[in-house]
C-alpha cells in the first residue's frame, strides 16, 4: 500500500514538471514574428519624405470647413437637415476639383457618395469607405462650439472630428495631391462615402447593391475602426495598431411581462416589475459561453508575444489556461470579457409610472453584442431558456448578426501592415475584434478583405471624445492621416 502511494506520487510529481516543463517552453518560445520591418532605410526615408509634400495650411482649413457642416444623422429622419449634407457635398466639389474631374461621382440613396477613378486594372478594386454623418452634440457641455471648426493651439475643435471626418479628409486630401501629380491607381479605385452610418441607414447598403449589380468584388476594403493605441493589452506598453478583422453582431431585445395591476396595497408576491427584475437577474448571472473567435486568437497570439513573461505563461498557453482567463475576464467584465463573449447589457427598464400602482406590464430592454456562433435567434433562445418563466415573453426589436472575418493571411494585410509601419514607426500591427457596428459590415457581403482602422493615434481621452464632448484633432494626428493615405493608395 505504501509503495502504491510513492509510487502515485511519484507520477504525479513527474506529470506535473513534465506540464510545467511544457508550459514555460512554450511561454519562452513565444516571441514576435518578423514579418514586416520596421526600421526603413535611409533610401526609403528620403523617398517619405520627398513624396510627402503637404499644404498643412489647406488641410486644416479643408478640415475645419468640414466640421462647419452640421451634418448630424437621427433616427427620426425628419430632423435631419439635408441642407446641410448638401453643403458638405458642394464642398467637396469646391475643394477638390481633380476628384470631381477625373473620377464617376454616383449619388446612391439618401446621402451616399461613390467616386469611381479607374485603374490601369479592373479586376482587384479598392474601396476606402467613410462617413460625414456625426451624432448629435449637446454643446453645453462642450468648451468650444461644436460646429466652427475652431483651430487653436494646433487641435481642430468639431463633432466629427475623430469620428470620422479626419478620415475622410484624410483620403481625398491625399488623393487630390496624387491626382495633381498624375496618379493612376494600379486597380480601380472607389471612395465609398455615406451620410447615414450613425443611425444604419440605407445609403452604405445602397451603395454595396449597386457595385454587386456591377459585379465589383473588392480586393480591399478600408473603414474607419481601430487606431493606433497603447496599454490596451495586459502587460504590453508599445503602440499597437489595431485593425478590426471582424465586427460583433448588435440587437435589440425587450422582455414583457403582463399583469392585472391594481393597488399597491394588495401586492401579489412577485409584481411584473419583480418578474422582470428576476429575469434581469438571471440573465446576468448567466452570461454567454465563451468562443475564442479567429480575430481574437490572432490577437493573443499576436500581443501576447510582446507581453511580459507572466502573461506569455497564459497566452502561449491557452489550450490548458482559457478556462482561467475565462473566469478573470466573467469577473472583471468590460472589454476582455467582451473580446471572448456575446455580451447582454439591460438598458431600459420599464413598470407602473406611480408608486401606489402595480405595474400593469413592465419591460426590460436589452442590448446584446453578438459573436461567433451566436446569432440573433439563438440568442433569443439563451433568453428564454435562462429566464424560465412563461409568462415572460421576448422579442426582437432590431439588429444585425456578426460579420464573416476578414483574411490576415494574405498580400492585403502585409499591405497594410506595410503602409502603417512606415507611418508610424515601431509599432505593432494586430488583428482585432471590433465590439461595435459599423457600415463596413455591408462590404463583407462582397468581399473577404474588409478592414476597420481609423488611421490616427489615439490617447484614452481622444477616444472618450468620440460620440463625448469637446472632440477634438490634433493637426500632427491629421496630417499623419493623409500621408497614411498617401502610402496606402501608391500601394493599390
Ligand atoms: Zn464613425
């Protein structure tokens, strides 16, 4: 008996270095890659630098006459007012008079642009998408008028000015300079501009139904997204880049409970509003089940190998530690939970409008960001079936499933790892998954090679601005985004 329990512990023992062993092997081996240097020389330097010959003065203006414009989407339609997208497009007439010679401007829907400048080829386009709608501003809160473009102290003040007039700037400031010079794209290229992303109107889709009638199948595909940031990654201080590869699906759920009502002093045990308070409760306490998605491994694997020691431990090893990173992520919530999981944020609320009334419905409404597998309507099942209770009935209100994921092995992503590594150097370049929307979502219909990546740096507070107040763009972070454009169009 003795010898049988040495004996066990002995294997243990031994089972136990052998996994330690594997473990730190593997945590010593993850080191980066070395796909696309960095470090230019000096040739490629001077070649930057005599390419690049901008007219700060004229983008800054072009820019802040941009954010003149108040061009703010709603979902109530009729508060929109259209004069002054009309003006934002007269103003891109004025200001860029080579695009509006040389390339085909289609207005497709609402508020939809689509330049066509024809390549030497046809067969592998390129789109560069963005948006001039912005959100509304409550400008009481704001230290400067949301719409005057004001310039002081080398910032650009105005709604839009991240998100994401700066990208759009940045493409046509960019292709009006190489248009001047005799630019022709090697491929044909398009400028895929909506006035309606803020509120998923019908603009952006109207435009990827037209180029699939046209039969355009897009080789590449760029939208605003990620940027370049840092310390988003545990134990990684460097820039990172980070380009959405996927999007996360988004809807809208509600919950209702019916009862009789009545007075509040003849209570039954549980009122609508308990029942939908329990619902509430249960669904929190039951969240999703973990999937490690495509973009999100590739961004472990991508991170993780320029992390600290202790996190390489956990990300070289994710076949014994995602249970574990699993639980920190349940706990802590917030954004890795976000990256391994379909969330559900209960937003609304509803029950009897009176105190002494019992609440004759009462409702809850959810948001909830799909990933993976999980689709609209088996999320509408998860509901139903963590609830567990008849009487509760749930609906959905509106929404869109996750998005296919883009190619990264392929010549587009070296692309544009290229084009950024040469704008901003040393950073790294990673996949993400973004857990927004956006209108990119409708190119996935069309094409493998769509990616989210506003192309500028971005402190925590300059990514607080968007949709916030006081927003706000550095001229540096500006022109930054036209000689980004500038690398990136020479390339397609
Ligand atoms: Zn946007």
């Amino acid at each position: 008996m003795f010898d049988f329990i040495i004996g066990f512990l002995i294997t243990i023992s031994l089972l136990l270095m052998i996994f330690i062993c594997i473990v730190i092997v593997r945590a010593v081996l993850f080191v980066p890659g070395n796909k696309v240097s960095s470090k230019m020389n000096h040739k490629e330097q001077c070649d930057v630098h005599s390419m690049i010959l901008l007219n700060k003065e004229k983008i800054i203006d072009d820019m802040s006459a941009m954010l003149k414009c108040k061009t703010v989407s709603y979902r109530d339609e009729s508060l929109m007012d259209m004069k002054e997208f009309t003006k934002f497009q007269t103003l891109l007439q004025e200001r860029f008079p080579e695009i509006h010679k040389k390339a085909k401007l289609v207005k497709i829907g609402k508020t939809g642009l689509l330049y066509h400048i024809k390549g030497k080829k046809s067969d592998a386009p390129t789109v560069c998408m963005t948006h001039y709608d912005v959100v509304p501003a409550d400008e009481t809160q704001w230290e400067k008028p949301a719409f005057e473009g004001i310039t002081e102290k080398d910032e650009i003040w105005g709604r839009g000015a991240i998100d994401t007039k700066s990208t759009l700037c940045g493409v046509t400031e960019a292709l009006e300079i190489m248009l001047k010079n005799g630019y022709v794209p090697s491929n044909d290229l398009y400028l895929s501009f909506s006035g309606e992303e803020e509120i998923d109107g019908s603009s952006c889709p109207e435009i990827v139904e037209y180029l699939e009638k046209a039969g355009v199948k897009p080789a590449f595909v760029l939208d605003e997204g990620g940027a370049i940031v840092d310390h988003v990654f545990p134990g990684v201080s460097k820039e990172c880049a980070i380009i959405g590869t996927g999007e996360k699906g988004s809807v809208n759920y509600e919950l209702e409970v019916m009862s009789g009502g009545g007075h509040s002093s003849i209570p039954p045990k549980h009122t609508a509003a308990g029942e939908i308070s329990r619902a509430v409760c249960r669904i929190e306490n039951k969240p999703f089940k973990r999937q490690l998605t495509k973009p999100v491994l590739e961004m472990f694997d991508t991170l993780g190998r320029h992390s600290t020691f202790a996190y390489k431990i956990i990300f070289a090893n994710l076949w014994c530690f995602a249970p574990l990173l699993d639980i920190l992520a349940r706990k802590s919530g917030g954004e890795l939970n976000s990256m391994l999981r379909t969330t559900a944020a209960v937003t609304k609320l509803e029950g009897s409008n009176a105190y002494n009334v019992l609440p004759p419905k009462a409702s809850c409404g959810i948001n909830v960001r799909l990933m993976g597998k999980d689709t609209v309507d088996s999320a509408l099942s998860h509901f139903n079936k963590v609830v567990k209770n008849s009487k509760i009935k749930a609906k959905v209100i509106s929404g869109t499933n996750p998005s296919i994921y883009s190619e990264t092995n392929c010549k587009q992503w070296e692309m544009l790892e290229e084009v950024i590594k040469k704008t901003w150097q040393d950073v790294i370049v990673t996949p993400y998954m973004m857990p927004a929307r956006s209108d990119s979502g409708h190119y996935c219909k069309i094409s493998n090679y769509v990616y989210r990546f506003s192309a500028m740096k971005l402190s925590p507070k300059e990514r607080a601005m968007t949709h916030g107040h006081n927003e706000r763009i550095s001229t540096d972070n500006l022109l930054k985004v036209v000689e980004f454009y500038i690398r990136l169009l020479e390339r397609v």
